[in-house]
C-alpha cells in the first residue's frame, strides 16, 4: 500500500510540475478552460491528499513492525531459558528429617501453643545396647505452664505421643530416647536462663510392653520413675530438675 501511495504521490508532483509550464498538455485529459492556476488546484489537492495518507499508512505500518519485534524475541528467548534452564527436582528427605518434621507437627498439636519443637538429636548406642541401634533425644521448648502437676499431664501426654512417633512411625532404629524440656528459669540470684527441667526417657523394650490404647499417658512420668525402681533392665526415668510449684 505504501508503494502505490508513494507512485501516486510522484505522479502528482510531475504533472504538477508539468502543468505549470505547459498546462495545454492536459488538455486531453480536463475538459474546460485549461490554466496554470487550475492545473495548480488539481494536481496539488491530489500530491496532498496522496502525502496525507501515504504518512498514515506509514505510521500504521511502522507500529505493526514494533509490535512483532517486540513479542516475538520475548517469545524465543523465554523459550530458550526454559529449555536451558533445568527443572529443580526435590531432594529425597532422609528419615531423620522425615521424623522430625513429624515431631514437629505432635508438638505443636498436643504441645499447644505454650511448647515448641527445639531439635532432634540422633546418636549410636551405647556399647551394651543391640548393635546398629540409636539413641534419640528430643528437645522442646516450653513458654509457660500453670502449675507442676498440669505441666507433668501435659508433658506425659506429648512424651507419649513422641514416643510412639520414634518407636513405631518412624523407620529410626531407635532404642533409647529422650524428652527434654527446655524453659527460662530464674536462679536465686535473679538470673533468667534458658535450662533443662524436665526429662523423660524410655527404652525399647519398656515401650514395648505397654498397652498403650488403655495407658493413661497423663500419668507417664510417675509410671516412668516406678518402673525404673522395679525392674533391673528398664532404662526409664522422669526428673524434674528445677523446683517447679
């Protein structure tokens, strides 16, 4: 289109040009009283009307062009970047963080919003334990709680549920394992630190002798002491190792 505007637009100036030199060699061509002012009127109405669109339709096209320009290499150099670039696959979680993440979530749940998950400590057994065996340790953190004997239902509640987390869910070769239970004391002194002052622990073949759909597990930490004074092979206990009210 733009060529033909452009032929047109020439073709006009020429027979302008032409026209007002010798205007009777349109005389074939325009009927009437041949002139250079009305050969002038016509041939310059045509050349303007002819530039006129010869710049819209430039204009047009010169849009149409930067619009291509500007997808299409977007287009390619996406698709380029998405081919180089690898997909990132999710590495496989090993069980102890499987575990963990699962510690996690029953101490938030049953802990409640006063306890929280600390860290998860996996470590070999020891010499006189089976071989290839672990020993785990729990710890958790404790914001507050209303008096001793609430902390320990609670605390034997959310030891239990741990243990049978570790002993029965988790693919851990674990055969002892430990409960800490990590607060902010104050000493005589009126030192606030972060401290140790509860611990629960029991072993696999204690775990394994209880019924634990009838155990009342709000009572964990007595049953714990207990049986360590009874039997000779059970590794149990429940310390309170600060004085809680």
């Amino acid at each position: 289109m733009t060529d033909l505007l452009t032929l047109l637009l020439l073709a006009s100036l020429i027979c302008l040009i032409v026209g007002l030199i010798k205007p009777t060699a349109f005389s074939r061509f325009i009927k009437g009283e041949i002139t250079r002012k009305r050969i002038g009127l016509i041939f310059g109405i045509a050349a303007f009307v002819f530039f006129v669109l010869f710049g819209i339709t430039t204009d047009a096209e010169k849009a149409k062009v930067i619009g291509t320009r500007d997808t299409t290499p977007l287009t390619t150099t996406n698709t380029k970047e998405t081919q180089k670039s690898p997909i990132p696959i999710p590495a496989n979680k090993t069980d102890q963080q499987i575990l963990e993440e699962n510690l996690t979530n029953i101490v938030s749940s049953v802990g409640g919003s006063d306890m929280s998950h600390r860290s998860l400590q996996v470590e070999k057994s020891d010499p006189d334990r089976p071989k290839d065996t672990q020993m785990i340790t729990v710890s958790v953190n404790v914001k507050s709680f209303y008096n001793k004997n609430s902390f320990l239902r609670n605390t034997g509640k959310l030891s239990s549920s741990l243990f049978k987390a570790i002993y029965d869910a988790s693919s851990m070769k674990a055969y002892d394992v430990f409960v800490f239970y990590y607060a902010e004391t104050t000493d005589r002194y009126g030192n606030n630190k972060d401290t140790v002052v509860l611990v629960y622990a029991i072993d696999k073949a204690t775990y394994g002798k209880i019924n634990w759909q009838n155990f009342d597990q709000s009572n964990l930490c007595d049953f714990l002491k207990q049986e360590s004074k009874v039997s000779d092979t059970a590794n149990t206990a429940c310390n309170v190792l600060v004085n809680i009210q």
